[in-house]
C-alpha cells in the first residue's frame, strides 16, 4: 500500500491543489499534515493577527478534508524530524509540498529536502501558490531578469498555464491509529492585546465566498473604483491569496473578459512580480535594490514613528489609514502608498521600520508583496521612477482618493464635525469653527508634526546626497 504525505504550509485549501491532486493519484492513502514551528509562533515576523487567520484557515481545511472523508494532522516541532518521523510511522516515502518562493522558506526547504533524502525519503515540490507554474522562464527579450513591471506583465500574461488540478469527491481515510494532533500551540500563542477587532474570517469556505461576491459585484467596476479608499472597490482577497485559500490560477479563469477584470488580473500580476524579485534577489529581504541608495541617511525619531504608527501624525489621510491597519488588520491599496510616501519621505524614517509594523499587523502580511511594495514606495526597489513621483502630498492625496472625507471620519472620529473645506488641513480651521466641530487642534486632534512643503525638499536632498546621479524635483 504507498502512502504520501502531503506538508501543507501556505497552501490551505483543497481546490486547485497539485501536489495534493497528484498524491491521491498516485497513493492509496493520502496523509495531509501541517506543521507549527517557533518562527511561525513567535519569530520575528510572527503577528497575532495572522496567526488568528491561519487557525481558522487550518479549522476550515480539516473540515473540509473530513467532508471527503479524509483529515488533516497537526504537529509541532522541526519539520525535517517530524516529517521523518512521521513517514516512518506511516510507512511513506514520499512528501508532497507546494513550492514557495521566499528566501526563508527556501532555506527552510533545502535543510528538510536534504534531511528526508539522508533518510530515503522523496521531496516533492509543485505549483500552485502563483497562477505561473515557475518564475525561471520569465525572462526578458535580451535574456535577463526583468527589473520592471509592465514588460513583465506583457512576458507573465503569455506563460502557458497548467491545467486546473480537480480532487475527487472523496478520500481514502486515515488509518484510525493515528494522533491526529491539535491546535492547542497555536491558540496559545496568540496575544489577544495584539488582536484587531474587524477582521475577515479565515478559510477557504470564506475565501470562495469573498471570492463570488466580488466577481458578482465588483469586478466590472475595478477599475473606477479601486482607488477611492472609502468604497468596497477591491476584492479584499489579498489574505486569502497570502495563506493559499485561494489559487491565483483558479481565479485568472474565473475572471470575465471586461476592462475592470483585466486591470485586477494586472494587480495579481504585482503580487507574482514581487515574488519573481524576492526570489532572483534575495537580499533585498535586508538590503535596498538600487545599490546607490543603500548609503541614504535615514533619521531617527522614535515619537515621529510612534505617532505614525498610532495614527496621530495631524495628516487625517495618514491617521485614518494607520488606524485602519490597527482596527481591521488591513489597509487600502491606496492608503498603503500615502502612509508608506508619508513615513519614508516626510519623516525621513527607514522604508524597514515600516515594512516591520506592517508585518506585525497585516493578515495578508507577506514577505514579497511587503519588501517589494516598501522599497517601490521608499523608492529604492524595482522598477525605478525619479523620487518626486512617490513623493505623495497627504492633503492632495485625501481630495482625490476621499473626495466626501467619509474615509477619515470613519476610522478617525474626532474629526467628525469638522466642515469639508479643512478636512484635508485641519490645522487650518478658524479658531471658532473648531469650538463649534469640538475639535481643537493641539487637543482634540494632533497638529502636524510635521510640514510637508519643507519635509518635501528635506527628502529630495536626502535622495539627491545619497545618489551619485542626478535627481530632479519635477
Ligand atoms: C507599502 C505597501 C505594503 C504592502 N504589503 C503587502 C503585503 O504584505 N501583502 C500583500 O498581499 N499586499 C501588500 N501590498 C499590496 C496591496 O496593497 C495589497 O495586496 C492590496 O491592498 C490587498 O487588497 P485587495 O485584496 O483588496 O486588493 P485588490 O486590489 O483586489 O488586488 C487583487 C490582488 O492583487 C494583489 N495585489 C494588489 N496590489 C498589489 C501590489 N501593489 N503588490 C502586490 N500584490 C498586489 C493582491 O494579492 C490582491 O489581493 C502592499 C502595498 C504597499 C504600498
């Protein structure tokens, strides 16, 4: 009887799945596992939140797999001692896994691959956490790796998919001697003071849900609508996406043929550029991409950052979205920018300090699309543009994104009652409008901390002295 293990990681689903479809082809059992470690719980880029969301993923996962008749084991430790330790019990001489692109994760997998051959084992890798099935045939025309996006894009819509992976309706079941484990380290682990409140449900059964309603509804209208940051423009799948509930390929032949589908098609298409980045250059896991920006003289400034991070910086665009992340455990695209231009370029603070926050408390936190995203917005990653056209004025920004200010009033209330006209600029109010609003600044609502006209030029010389070439400010 051959029996495989099938190591899920962040993969977290049924439909779509190859390395799970091809072991129950290949196999007369089936043993799905997953396995928790320390990083995972607490390491450094461990977060409440999304160890929340990858409970109920994992909940919803052995409920489905126990629909089909199967289930999903649960273990802890080191992943190369319990993946041989288990194939032995089990007598398997295989481990099937989805390939992952992370420079953690592929050291993670070299040690395991290296671990299970030392003891006969078979390590298998397969698709299914891109739409692509492998980033080595994209290349540009002359050869080499592409280091911006649209030519990417053009490149990455002409790969040849694979086909969709379908399951059987059932599944061999478990042998019933088997310790099917618990989630009993990972509900401990959680630091409820570290939760937010408005979160998505995690799981593939609420993945696909989303997933419908967004194709039924907002789709068509991406295009118009998914800058604006007070509309439920986008599709809000990005979590989904992040912990595999989803296949990205499964989704691309979902999508209508209309204007809208195809600008989103262009955003899953960042989500793979960003992986394709991280995956040819792994330093910039530490490192700036563009060499001649590593030397640039970041300022330090602890009480600028925390009133960033808190969302008390007076810019209401900034602080609307900063308490966003706090509350819903997730931002806007377009917010993302703003708080990312305003943290790099108007406080002058170190593009990694906010990719470390977002990584604390974004469920859809994700090692390439943040790093990639972060050094786009700092301006020192791929897919170069001059320093000015990422340099974001917060007011102008907030009349074009929240044109009715129902954004800011939502996530920062105390704004309220402050008329339309100083929405933007607060700071600017007439001493009696802010009595009559209840929002005194410097009481109610903090002043700006700082100036963007002058931080502007500040931001522009730090680039310019860093950089041997020459940068222009329009
Ligand atoms: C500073 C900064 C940090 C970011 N960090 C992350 C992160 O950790 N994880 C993450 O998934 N996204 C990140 N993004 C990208 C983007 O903001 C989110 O993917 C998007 O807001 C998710 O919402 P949505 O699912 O409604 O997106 P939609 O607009 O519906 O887009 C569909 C999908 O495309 C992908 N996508 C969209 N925009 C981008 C982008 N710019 N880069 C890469 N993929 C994209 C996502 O998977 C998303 O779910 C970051 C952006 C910025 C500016």
């Amino acid at each position: 009887m051959k029996t495989i293990i099938v190591w899920y990681r962040n993969d977290l689903r049924l439909s779509d799945h190859p390395a799970l479809i091809t072991a129950v082809e290949a196999a007369d059992v089936v043993v799905p596992v997953f396995i928790f470690n320390d990083s995972l719980l607490t390491g450094h880029h461990s977060s409440a939140n999304r160890n929340r969301f990858l409970l109920e993923c994992l909940s919803d996962l052995k409920h489905n797999l126990q629909a089909k008749g199967s289930d999903l084991l649960v273990r802890s430790g080191q992943a190369e001692e319990i993946l041989v330790a288990l194939a032995n019990e089990l007598e398997a001489d295989e481990i099937y896994y989805s390939a992952d692109y992370t420079p953690h994760a592929i050291k993670r997998d070299k040690a395991v691959k290296a671990a299970l051959e030392s003891a006969g084992l078979k390590f298998r890798g397969f698709p299914g956490r891109l739409a692509v099935s492998s980033l080595e045939n994209l290349k540009t025309k002359a050869g080499t790796l592409h280091k911006v996006f649209t030519p990417f894009y053009k490149n990455w819509l002409q790969i040849e998919r694979r086909q969709l992976a379908v399951l059987p309706d059932s599944l061999t079941p478990l042998a019933t001697h088997i310790d099917v484990g618990n989630f009993e380290v990972i509900e401990d682990s959680i630091d409820t003071k570290l939760l937010s409140p408005d979160v998505l449900k995690g799981g593939e059964t609420a993945a696909r849900k989303r997933l419908t309603e967004f194709l039924d509804t907002g789709i068509n209208t991406y295009q118009e609508t998914n800058n604006n940051m007070s509309m439920a423009g986008t599709s809000r799948l990005s979590s989904y996406l992040h912990f595999g509930c989803l296949s990205p390929l499964e989704i691309e032949t979902l999508l209508p043929q209309s204007t809208g589908a195809e600008a989103w098609r262009r955003q899953l298409a960042w989500r793979e550029f960003y992986h394709y980045i991280l995956f040819f250059f792994p330093n910039n896991a530490q490192q700036e991409f563009q060499e001649r920006f590593r030397s640039l003289k970041w300022e330090k400034n602890e009480t600028a950052f925390v009133a960033w991070a808190l969302g008390k910086t007076g810019y209401p665009v900034v602080d609307a979205a900063m308490r966003q992340l706090l509350q819903e455990g997730w931002m806007h695209n377009r917010s993302r920018l703003i708080v990312g231009s305003f943290l790099t370029k108007d406080l002058g603070l170190d593009w990694r300090l906010g990719e470390q926050h977002f990584m604390r408390w974004l469920i859809d936190g994700d090692e390439a699309n943040n790093n990639g995203n972060w050094q786009w917005i700092a301006s020192v990653g791929v897919d170069p543009a001059p320093v000015f056209r990422r340099l974001y004025n917060p007011t102008l920004q907030q009349l074009n994104y929240d044109p009715d200010g129902s954004y800011v009033r939502k996530f920062v209330p105390e704004l309220n009652d402050v008329p339309d006209k100083y929405l933007a600029e607060p700071w600017t109010t007439p001493a009696a409008i802010q009595q009559s609003s209840n929002c005194l600044i410097g009481r109610d609502y903090p002043a700006p901390i700082v100036d963007h006209k002058l931080a502007r030029v500040a931001a522009l010389d730090r680039y310019r002295e860093a950089s041997a070439s020459q940068i222009t400010d329009s």
